[in-house]
C-alpha cells in the first residue's frame, strides 16, 4: 500500500539535532527546490492498488536516491551508506529530520528503477524544464498586443545519436559458446535424477581443454577459430538433444533455466547460420548471454567502432536536454528528425527557426520537410557543389560552435551521470538509468545557472555600489 505525504517539505521543516547547522545554500537543498515533489507524489501513487501490507517508500525517497546514486555512481549499498550518514542527503531524500539510520534496504534500489519507468522519468523532465520556462518568461519583459499575432519560426533546435554502452565483457564466438555450453551442463545436472540410470556422457573435460587451448593462445589464425566454433557448436547440439529427452517427461524446471533455455536456442541457431554461410554478422545479435536484449551498435568512433548497449536520441533547447527516443536495436537517427521538430512544434506552438544537426540528418525527406515548414536545416548542400555557389561561412562557423552543446551534454552525461557504462542487469532498469541520467544532467546544469545568475547579481550590485559612490565623490568634489 501506499500513503501519500501531506505536503512538500522544506527546508525549515527538516528536524536537525542540537548542535547541528546545516546551510540552506547547499547543493542539495537548491536541487530539492528544482522538483516539484507534491506533483510526482500524486502520479507515483497510482502505482499502488491495494490497502494491505507494508507501505511502500515515498517517490521523493526512490527518486532521491536514484539521482545520489547517478550523481556519484554508487553502488546500491554504498547508496545507503551515504544516505544514512549525510543529513543532506536525507533531506533530499524526504526525510524529516536527520537520524544515523539506513532509510531503506539496499535490494530497494532495484524496486525503485522499476517503479520510476522511463516513461514516468521522461514526465518528471519535462516537469522540470516547463518550471525552468515559465520562470525565464516571467522574468522577460513582454509586450501586449491587441491584435493576436500567427506564431512564426523562432529558436533553435539541436538534435544528435548516441550510445550508452553496458558493462559487459568484449564479445567472442568461441567464448559464448563456452558459456552456452557450461550452462546446457548445470542445466542436465538439475535435470537428471538417479532414477533415471547414469548420466549421459557430454564430454566435458574434452571440450573445456579445447576452448582453453584457443582462450590462452596468443595468437588464432582464421582456420583455428573456425574449427573451435565448430567443435562447440557440436557439444552445444548434443547437451539441447539430451535436455530435450530429459524433458519429455513433463519434469519441472526453474523459470530461470528456461530463459537460459531459450536464449542458448537463439544463440546455437545464430552461430550455426553464421558458421554454415561463412559471414561474421546476423541480425538481432546475441552478445551477452546474460543480456540477450544487447545488441552491437556501430558508430564509427576511433576508440570504440562498436559499442554494446541502447542507443539514443536526445534534443536541446536553451541547454536543456529531452530524451526523445532509445532503443537496443540499430537504427538510422536521420528517420527521427520529423518527429522531433513537431514535439517541438507540440511544446512551443512554433517551428524551429533552424535546426542544427550532424551530416546523416541531411537526406532528401528532412530537407523537403524543413523547406515546407521554414525551418533551415544545418549543413552543405546535397550533391556537387555548384560553380557559382556562394558559402555563408559566417553562418556556418555560428552553426559548427551552437551545436557544440549537444556533444558538451553526451560528454558530461557520460563522464559525470552514469551514460558511459551502465552496470544494471534487467533491460528495464538500463533504460530507467539512460534516463536518469538526462534527468540529472538537467538538474546539474539548471542547478550551476542558479549560482551562475547568484554571482552576476553580486557583480551587477557591486558595480552599482562602485558607480554610486564615485559619483559622490565628484558632487563632493564640485
């Protein structure tokens, strides 16, 4: 079950012990006032149907956490620990006053990325941004006309792909199929029983000497590894054969298993297509046994030509940065572009003046779409370039440095936020992380224009003070 709070508490209503002072200007406490907390409360209880048992943590105490976790990349027991012994961090979290208490078990952390799904994550983001928006538009000075004018192309959109790559270790034939193996053999020893006679022979010294003698070789020409994953494939075949008997029997087995189970299936069937047809890539790849849902996303990139995780698509706006679509499977990012401009078209009730994109945006389609709507899509001409073509390198060069800020937001997601690695195991709780992960670039970066706008006030208030008392100085004077 689940109790809603009775309001938002702020920072005046945090119970701190005798002798304790803590500063309202912390970090902590600024990004608390960034979240409307009483908003995210209403739609986190709907998740709860029933009236019995223990009542669950509050979302401000699962979101809280999971934004410490991202911020420091912590583990989930480390999480607690921190929680326990920061009082603002507790604070963050919800809690009323400051107690040397874990507030939660760490196995809550895995609750927690699956209750805040990506959808929802994606909803707290936008509530954010909105609130940042109306407070840069209260803050502007807008004329009033009688005469209610048509709403024309204004502002910038910024779009670009990346991948958010999974820990997982670099992916071999020869090893995957040793491991498809080893699991096919736990899973004949869960199977059989003494009733049914001696265990089938599955050769598993043999086999395991064999994979040793590619795994610890320096050096593996084309036609050694070629006869390993054949020799694999071979004992991979006879342990399905002897689980399949096994099984006629109807005999129970664990639900883990028959996700192993199938997922070998797939595996075996890949590796034989691409052993019989002599290719090196298939679709829907399995790369992780453990991760069946990975999958390799080229990217070109000198470091890593290939990544292994979810690739996504962000925008930005004003700095801001919206998660506009992931996904485990390859796809071409230039497909997006129409739908990211009329998201834009939905928030702002306008177009985008122009539209700064990387060179595969640049097809047919987007520019006869951009062209009808007025917007100018960044980049060269399709084609050869004609003779009498005359370049705007002014506007070219202002181009090339505004879309900058999409890969400053990749590389500070993926340095400071989690997006380099990710470490979870469940596919829903790597897509809840991806968008943690903008979430908190957002707070981080609304959080430094606070302290950004606190000291150009200090300046401005200054310089005024210096100004005034210069001009005492000369009515004195005179």
């Amino acid at each position: 079950m689940y109790k809603i709070p009775s309001k938002q508490m702020t920072f005046e209503d945090f119970n701190q012990p005798i002798g304790m002072h803590m500063n309202s200007a912390n970090r902590w406490v600024k990004k608390a006032e960034l979240i409307s907390w009483d908003e995210i409360e209403t739609e986190y209880a709907k998740l709860f149907k029933g009236f019995k048992g223990h009542i669950a943590k509050p979302a401000r105490m699962a979101l809280g956490a999971l934004l410490i976790q991202i911020e420091y990349g912590y583990s989930d027991e480390e999480t607690a620990e921190q929680i326990k012994e920061n009082p603002y961090l507790q604070y963050f979290c919800g809690l009323p006053g400051y107690e040397y208490k874990a507030p939660f078990d760490p196995s809550a952390m895995v609750r927690f990325r699956k209750r805040l799904t990506p959808e929802k994550l994606e909803a707290i983001n936008e509530q954010v941004i909105l609130k940042m928006e109306a407070k840069r538009k209260a803050e502007e000075d807008h004329k009033d006309d009688d005469k209610p004018q048509t709403p024309s192309n204004k502002g910038t959109l910024i779009v670009d792909a990346t991948c958010a790559p999974s820990q997982i270790k670099y992916p071999r034939d020869v090893e995957l199929l040793n491991e498809a193996r080893e699991k096919l053999e736990t899973i004949v020893d869960v199977l059989h029983t003494p009733e049914d006679g001696k265990k089938p022979r599955m050769y598993r010294q043999n086999a395991r000497k064999q994979y040793l003698s590619i795994a610890r070789s320096k050096k593996n020409n084309a036609k050694k590894i070629r006869k390993a994953v054949r020799q694999q494939l071979q004992y991979i075949s006879r342990n399905q054969k002897i689980v399949a008997i096994l099984r006629q029997d109807g005999r129970p087995l664990a639900e883990k298993y028959q996700r192993q189970l199938e997922v070998i299936a797939k595996l075996y069937e890949q590796q034989k297509y691409m052993y019989d047809h002599k290719v090196h890539s298939v679709s829907q790849r399995i790369v992780n046994l453990r991760q069946a849902y990975l999958r390799p996303i080229v990217r070109g990139k000198a470091k890593a030509p290939t990544e292994f995780g979810a690739k996504l698509d962000i925008s930005v706006v004003d700095g801001l940065v919206r998660l506009e679509q992931q996904s485990f499977e390859a796809y071409n990012e230039s497909e997006l572009l129409q739908m990211e401009v009329e998201h834009y078209y939905a928030r702002y009730g306008r177009y985008p003046e122009r539209v700064l994109a990387d060179k595969i945006y640049r097809n047919r389609g987007n520019l006869a779409y951009c062209k009808e709507k007025g917007i100018r899509l960044s980049g060269p001409a399709l084609g050869r370039p004609k003779k009498d073509a005359v370049r705007d390198r002014k506007t070219e060069y202002e181009d090339i440095c505004d879309r900058v800020e999409v890969e400053r937001a990749f590389s500070l997601a993926k340095r400071r936020f989690g997006l380099g690695k990710i470490r979870t195991y469940l596919k829903e709780t790597t897509q809840t992380v991806i968008a943690l992960s903008i979430l908190a670039l957002n707070l981080s970066k609304l959080q430094c224009a606070q302290i950004l706008n606190l000291v150009i006030n200090i300046i401005e208030a200054f310089w005024r003070s210096v100004q005034w008392n210069a001009s005492q100085k000369i009515a004195f004077a005179q």
